[in-house]
C-alpha cells in the first residue's frame, strides 16, 4: 500500500505528467482559439462548469504541490532557488480556479437616494452622493482630451461608516469589492397633460459623449422618446467651427416617435407639445454603475503574482549560490 | 504581362517547393531507418493527398473557411509534436508505454502513409481554390492554371537538382524526429498561405493568434483585478494599460511564448553535462564518445537554429506588412426616416471626410444590408454596397489607397471606387449635400436584392 502511494505521488508529482498536462492545454487552447474563437474565455467557463477540465486542473495543482513539498525536504538552499517559484505557481492556480468557481459578480445601476444589498452580504448601502466628474464645457474640437475634469465618484454608506468609491481601486466593503464601471447623465423628465404632472423622475441613459443618441418610454404612453445632447454654441478655432456643450445644464434634441411616425421635434429650451402632451426637462442627475464583486481566489491570486516575481530571479541564479555553497 | 500570371506562377512554385522539400527531409529521415517500402508509402500518400485536395476544391469549396483554419491547426500541432520529441530525446519518457511502438514497421509505415495527407491536403486545396477564383476573377483559366503548373515544373526542376546533393550534405545527419518536425513545421510557415501574393506565408496568422493569446491572458488579469473596461481612470492609469496592449509588448511577449521551448531545448544541448561513459575502457575511448555526443548534440541543435532565425526574420519581416494591415471598422448602425437614410458628412464621432473607410447597416426586415462610404483622392464621395458582383458578401477593408475586396483580397483604387464591373464594390446612388449624404432606402433594398439573387452583373450591364 505504502508502495502503491508513493509510486501515485511519484506520477502527480513527475515532469512527465506536469508536462503532458500542459500540452493537453495548449491542444485545447489551439483547437478552441481555432475553431469557436474565444479560447480563453471558453477555458474559464469549462473551468467553471466542465467536471474533466476541472479534474485535471485540480491534478496539475496536487502534482506541483507534491514537488513543492519534496523540495522543501531538499535542503535550505534547494528549497531557497526553487520553492517560492514553484509555491507561488501553486498559489496563483489555486486563486485562479478559486475565482472560476466561486465568483460573484452583479453589475448594478444607481443613482443618489438609491440603495443596494448584495445578496451575499447581510448589510445594505444607500448611495449618499454621485460626484459628477464633467467638465462644464465640452467642445468637440478637443475630443482628445475628454468630457471629465477627473474620476468619478460615488459615496456610499450603511448608516454609520461612508465609504467613497472610484473607478480604480475597487474598494473592500465586507466580502465584496465596489467600483465604479460607467457613469452617466439622467436627464430630469417631467411629463404633463395641460398643468397636470404625469409622470416625472430621472431617466438614466447613454449621452455622452456628447453627440451620442438613446431613447426611452413612459409607460403606458406609446411614445418612444430620442434624446441627445445638444450644443449650446458654435464656437471657431484656427477657423474651424466646432460645437459647444454644456454639461453642467444640458440642452437637449429631442424627437418623439408614435410607432414609426415623427409626432414632434426639438429643443429643450421650452416644453415640446405633442398629442395634447407636454414634455419638459428640469436639472439632471448622475448615474453610476458599479461592478460588485465577490471573489474568493483574489488574494491567493496576488500573493501567487508576487512569489513568481519574486521566484523567477532566485530560480535562474545559479553560480552564486553554488559560491556561496562553498 | 498581366499581374496575376506571375502571382499564379508563385502559387504553384510555392505549393511545389513545399511539398517536395518536405518529402525530401522526410526521406532523408527515414533513409537508413526503413526499407524502401517505407519510400514507396510515403509517395503514395502523396499521391492520395493531391487527388483528395482535388476532389475537395471541386466538390468542397464551400469549405475553404476550414481549411484555412486546418492549415494554421496542422502547424500548431506539428510544433507541439516538436516539443513533446524534443523533451522525450532529452531523457522525459513522454510516451510511456507506447515508446515501443516506434520499433514497430506497420506503425511507421501508416505514419508514412498519412502523414501527407495531414501535411499537405488542406494547403493544395485552398491553393486550388484560390486559383480556380483567381481564372473566374480574370476570365482566363488556360493562362491561371498554365502559370501555377509553371510554377509546379519549376519546383520538380529544383528538387531533382537538390536532390543530388542531399547524400554529399549528410542531411538525415541533422535530422532526428524533433528536428524533422521542426522542420517540417518551418516549411509550413513559410509556405502555408493561400492567398496568393496577399498572404503567402502563416506567419501572419501565427502572429495574430499568438497576440491574442497574450491579449487574452492580459485582459483575464485585469478582469481579476477588477480594472474597468473603460475610459474612466485618469489619463497615467490608462495609458499604462495601454502599454500592456501595445504592439511592441505583445510581439515581443508572442515571440517569446513561441520560441521559448526551443531555447530550452538550445541551452540544454550546449550547457547540459555530458554523460560519463562509466563502462568505457580507457580514458581516450571516453572521450571519444563524449565528443562524439557533443557533435551529434550540435548538429541536431543546427535546425533548432535554423528555426528560431526563421521565426524572427518572418516575424519582423512583416511588421512593415502589419503597418499596412486591412482596416475594417465595424459597421454603425443607421435607421431610415421617411424612406431615406441621412447620415451626417461630420458628427463629434465620425468625419466622412476623412479618407477613411466607413461602413455602416441598415435593417430592412430579416437582412442586415452594410454599405460603404469613402472619400475618393478627387474629394467626391463614394457610396457603395459593402458588396461586390462576383464574390460572396464578405465585404471590403482598406488598406492605405486601396479597398481590398476580403473574400479574394483583390485591391481596388480608392479612386475607382463607385464605378461598377469587377470586384469593385456595387455602387449606390446617393446624394452628397454640404450636411450629410442621402441614400433611399428603395434604392438599397434593391441593389441588395439583386446581389441575393445573383442577378448584380445583369442588371449593372443595362
């Protein structure tokens, strides 16, 4: 028996095996990059759901892990040279199957006013402030340089501690990171029926860059409502014309569909009428949306990053140790 | 003389070369291990891979798309089948128990048989194909296919002449199954397009797939590190993202992932130690035999050698072609408003303008119809199909002052560009005003149809 698990030890922990295993892998990738496209992407989903893929996987690990242990057993200067390459290997694939598996990932729309309970966690977060990172003036002539002053940011609380969000470093709350993915402008919409208020609130889309068209609907009105930013003015440099934004009070081109019929266009600047309605637009808000994110093999990940760049020159270095030896 | 003859010259003394300097190294290979059966299995696979390459361009033609891809696999695979040998002649028992079956005939012999199909099959018929679209492109097949034989009749020429020397070279010398493979992987990237002057080599695609790899392991990182997709980071943060997709970063890191194992196996053949010989009688004796394996060691080493240099001439050889690589946008969706379609001559995203190409969509009912804008050298603007009359719809790119039709790769002056006839792209009448440009729907509809029902050449003759 004795005989038995040494000579399977043997096996997992053999160059042999470690290099078919590799090899089995680039088979993989080669005929999923060649023939379905997304390789890497169809590796991580078979990862996650394939048993086989999961099985050898988990081989590879215990076949490193073996040789680890056996290099530990070496000597001080064997396992010096070798070990921290080989160990942070062996934590950086456990991290990555760790995050195959168990990663939770939601990707959630909010505004200020708003709150949000990630369904792993027992607390909720209420959004206290979107701070708009928009410049005031956006001139097309200067697209290179972008419509923001800086990052965006959003504040978050659970009724005692505040926590402020940006795009980069997601921020530990709990067990799950927050950051921001996308930020917006929600034009305030207010439609009414002669001097009665039908509906009003904040519509969340997609305008910028300036330029950029969305739509939207009132239900149960069968309208569908195409918005986009407009400019405020022409503005001339080096003579040529280009147009001026403002983003702080946006205006707006509006055109207002029935079906496939055009029932009213135009400007922001007064209320469009239309069928005997009135649509009006009041100061914007700001949405974000934020990626919320639970993953266990995020740790291990890092601390396996770390070991192999530290592993990799202790590995390669060879006559000095052997001075040193001496 | 006309263009294409040479180009179709080329074609024929490309697949000619090939073939029969794979069948000269594999000969080579096996001079001493196998009786001339063993030769006589290996021409008849040869033969079997032209007819079937054959059969297949005329009654498989719709699977072109295939082979391409089976040519770019056999060349992953057979570099892959090059390392695992390289690490088995390094002591790794690799194939565990099925080692013995290299000393069995039958075993070697079937592989002998085979492996020209699996070598050469897929590469003749896209040749073939290419050619057969090249005589209908034309109109002159005697001309195209006299030419590729040229071409053939050529490389048979070369052959017999190299074929003398090969005994004087010792070539089977240099050769043991890695370097073969290696080898014979080479003379696929060199010679495994088919698309005539337009891509003669694999290494492109080599290329391609290998910076995705990169790009795919890179962006699987910042996914784990949760770095957004997104221009939203200060400026530093996302330029130095941008660093790690770069082109010099990825080459380099492409490079590597593909030259790395046979650097290992390099730097194994020259600085591992020699074996000790304990049973050696003298002193001399062992060292003969050590030096004996330290010149066998090299000579094998010699192939290794040569593909790595291979590699990184062909890899930065085309880096003046990838410069010039075909560009094609992703078309942007456009609707209609009262049965026209308006698209802005300039928008804070796009300036027709340009000299770029744009490309553009339109739904009318189950199709998607694409067309084209772009600004000719004269300044007029040109509309078109994002079609032509000859070839299936796959559509156009550009590169610099042509339009490349991406089925037949055939370029096309952007100066040209809205006259019909040829692989030119179907014109569209529109109407060019200061603001926008103005197509009818009705019009699009109609050219689109036409295409369909392969009625195109019919009706741009009236």
């Amino acid at each position: 028996m004795k005989l038995l698990l040494k000579r399977l030890l043997d096996f997992l922990s053999s160059k042999e095996l470690f290099l078919w295993l590799i090899i089995l892998w680039i088979g993989y990738y080669l005929t999923a990059a060649i023939w379905w496209k997304e390789a890497f992407a169809h590796f991580v989903i078979s990862l996650k759901y394939n048993p086989i893929s999961q099985g050898l996987y988990i081989v590879l690990i215990t076949g490193l892990a073996i040789r680890l242990v056996r290099i530990l057993k070496e000597g001080r200067h064997q396992a010096l040279k070798k070990a921290p390459l080989l160990f942070g290997l062996v934590i950086f694939l456990l991290g990555f199957f760790l995050s195959a598996i168990t990663k939770n990932v939601n990707y959630v729309l909010m505004g200020e006013g708003e709150s949000y309970s990630p369904p792993w966690e027992d607390y909720t977060l209420y959004v206290d402030k979107v701070i708009s990172p928009l410049k005031e003036e956006y001139i097309d002539l200067e697209e290179d340089k972008g419509f923001l002053k800086y990052e965006p940011e959003v504040f978050l609380s659970d009724g005692e501690r505040q926590w402020k969000i940006g795009p980069y470093p997601p921020k530990r709350i709990g067990k799950t990171y927050f950051h921001i993915l996308d930020f917006g402008i929600a034009p305030g919409v207010r439609l009414t029926e002669g001097e009665k208020v039908l509906r009003e609130g904040y519509m969340a889309l997609r305008l910028l860059p300036p330029g950029r068209r969305d739509h939207f609907e009132i239900e149960p009105y069968p309208y569908r409502f195409y918005i986009k930013l407009a400019p405020d003015k022409v503005v001339e440099r080096d003579k040529v014309k280009g147009r001026s934004f403002n983003l702080k009070m946006p205006r707006y081109d509006l055109k207002i569909l029935k079906g496939e019929e055009t029932v009213a266009e135009g400007l922001s600047d007064t209320k469009i009428e239309f069928d005997g309605l009135g649509l009006s637009f009041f100061e914007p808000a700001y949405w974000v949306r934020m990626e919320v994110v639970r993953d266990k093999g995020l740790p291990f990940i890092v601390s396996g990053i770390i070991l192999i760049i530290i592993g990799i020159p202790l590995r390669l270095i060879r006559w000095p140790l052997k001075i040193l030896r001496h | 003389m006309s263009f294409f003859i040479p180009e179709a010259f080329t074609v024929g003394l490309k697949e000619g070369v090939k073939v029969l300097s794979a069948t000269l190294l594999i000969l080579c290979f096996i001079k001493d291990k196998l009786p001339p059966i063993g030769r006589k299995l290996h021409l008849l696979g040869l033969i079997l891979s032209i007819l079937l390459s054959i059969v297949l361009s005329i009654y498989g033609s719709i699977y072109k798309a295939e082979s391409t891809k089976f040519i770019g696999y056999s060349f992953g695979l057979l570099y892959i089948g090059s390392v695992m040998a390289l690490y088995q002649s390094y002591g790794l028992n690799l194939m565990g128990p099925l080692r013995r079956l290299k000393d069995y005939r039958l075993f070697i012999g079937l592989l002998l048989l085979f492996a020209p199909l699996f070598l050469f099959t897929a590469e003749i018929m896209g040749s073939l194909i290419f050619l057969h679209d090249l005589s209908i492109i034309k109109e002159k097949s005697f001309a195209t296919y006299g030419s590729a034989l040229g071409g053939i009749l050529a490389s048979v020429f070369l052959y017999l002449l190299a074929y003398r020397y090969v005994d004087k070279l010792h070539i089977g010398s240099f050769l043991g199954l890695p370097q073969l493979l290696l080898s014979l992987g080479i003379i696929k990237l060199l010679g495994g397009g088919v698309k005539g002057f337009a891509e003669l080599s694999l290494i492109p695609s080599v290329q391609k797939g290998l910076v995705k790899l990169f790009h795919d392991m890179t962006h699987q990182l910042l996914i784990f590190f949760m770095v957004p997709d997104h221009p939203l980071l200060t400026i530093s943060a996302w330029n130095f993202i941008g660093i790690l997709f770069g082109r010099n970063i990825t080459t380099v890191a492409a490079l590597s992932i593909l030259l790395l194992p046979p650097l290992i196996f390099l730097y194994k053949a020259f600085f591992d130690p020699l074996p000790e010989f304990p049973d050696a009688r003298s002193g001399a004796e062992k060292r003969r035999l050590k030096a004996e394996v330290r010149t066998d060691r090299r000579r094998k080493a010699f192939p290794v050698i040569i593909f790595i240099f291979v590699i990184l001439w062909g890899w930065y050889s085309t880096a003046g072609e990838r410069a010039a690589t075909l560009y094609n946008p992703k078309p942007t969706p456009v609707t209609e408003d009262k049965g026209i379609i308006n698209i802005p001559l300039k928008d804070p995203t796009t300036d027709l303008l340009d000299g770029r190409l744009h490309k553009f969509s339109f739904s009318s009912g189950e199709d998607i119809i694409k067309f084209i804008v772009i600004k000719r050298l004269t300044g007029t603007l040109a509309v078109c199909l994002d079609a032509c009359e000859i070839c299936p719809p796959e559509g156009y790119g550009q590169r610099e002052e042509h339009v490349i039709c991406i089925y037949c790769m055939t370029p096309i002056p952007v100066n040209t560009v809205g006259e019909p006839g040829g692989c030119n792209p179907i014109p569209l009448e529109a109407s060019v005003t200061e603001r926008d440009v103005r197509i009818e729907v009705v019009e699009i509809q109609k050219k689109w149809q036409d295409v369909k029902t392969g009625k195109t050449k019919e009706s741009l003759t009236r």
